[in-house]
C-alpha cells in the first residue's frame, strides 16, 4: 500500500537554519525608516522588554514616534538572530523573518520587501488594532494591515496587566504620519 500523504520538507528542516545571515538585509533596511520624510522623534535604545522572551538584542532599538498622536508609532528592535522585531501602535509585534527555518524558505529579499510593506502600511494610515479587554481571561489584540494589493493581520494575547477596564472593546484606527514640511525655496535661488 503506497502512502499517499503530500510531499513537504523532511522533520529535520523544522529545527535546521542554514545561512541566518540572508536577513541581515533587515536590518540594513531598518535603518533607512522615512524619519527624514515624515515629522517624527527618533530616540534610540528603547527598552528591550519589547522582544519575546528568549530573543537576544543584538544592538540598541530605534523607536520613531510621530508627531501627531492619532498616527501609530514604530519601534524596531535587531535581533542576534538577526531578525528585526516590530512593534507598531499600542500593543502590535510582528517579527521579520516570521521563523527564519530552511522549511519555511523565508529569503532575506522577500523579508526586506514585507518589512517595508508592513511600514508603509502603517506610516500611511493603512493599519487598526482591535483590543478585546476580557475580565479574568487573557485579553487579545487583533492587527489588519491593508493596501489596494493585500491585507494581512494577526492577533495576540497580553496581559490583563495592560488594561484598565475589563469587558471593553477599543478600535483604534491609526491615522497616517504628518509629513515634514520643507522650507519653501524659489527655483535658481541660493
């Protein structure tokens, strides 16, 4: 009797990454955020308690806010791995690459391309976060990312540490970041 189950990477590519250093390209994109197009404060060596337990920080995070409150803020955190953690809004992490192992055959050019996807998405007002406060359960957070060519989203559970009134549902439809303005000059002018 033949087995008929469908063909998929061997066990083994689940727990193997070969060439990690194909998603070093993040982190080269990473700091090449829009800061000088966008009317944003930069700080750097933002607080590491943003990345999962486990992860390691291979060098100090950057942390743009926008100058409007109603546009979602952006905090970038380097991975050892290297990988690059994004935290986008309130309480929205996402991590590039999402595993990094041979059998999900992330490229470091098709992470680099989803990073800057996801970024313009939400420096554009292309993002929501829905937050769901339950009482005495875990409560979640849920993202959409859109674009007239997708839509992406995802959803955790954080603390109810986090939360100041269970049983309440928020929306929070992040608006886009304010341009900087540029002094005007005149054409042929110095």
């Amino acid at each position: 009797m033949s087995d008929h189950r469908a063909e998929g990477p061997p066990a083994e590519a689940y727990s193997r990454v070969t060439n990690p250093e194909r998603f070093v390209l993040l982190h080269d994109a990473a700091v090449q955020l829009l800061e000088r197009q966008y009317a944003v404060t930069r700080s750097e060596g933002f607080d590491v308690a943003v990345l999962p337990a486990g992860v390691s920080q291979l060098r100090t995070g950057v942390r743009l806010v926008p100058e409007s409150p109603e546009s979602a803020p952006i905090t970038v955190s380097f991975t050892a791995f290297p990988g690059i953690f994004l935290n986008c809004g309130e309480y929205s992490t996402l991590a590039f690459p999402r595993c990094g192992c041979d059998a999900c055959k992330e490229t470091g050019d098709g992470e680099v391309a989803r990073f800057l996807e996801t970024v313009e998405d939400v420096i554009m007002g292309r993002f929501r976060e829905e937050i769901t406060i339950k009482f005495g359960r875990r409560s979640e957070v849920l993202w959409t990312l859109w674009s007239e060519s997708h839509r992406t989203g995802g959803g955790e559970q954080v603390r109810e540490s986090s939360w100041h009134y269970p049983g309440r549902h928020r929306r929070i439809d992040w608006q886009p970041w304010p341009r900087r303005e540029l002094p005007f000059q005149a054409f042929g002018k110095r």
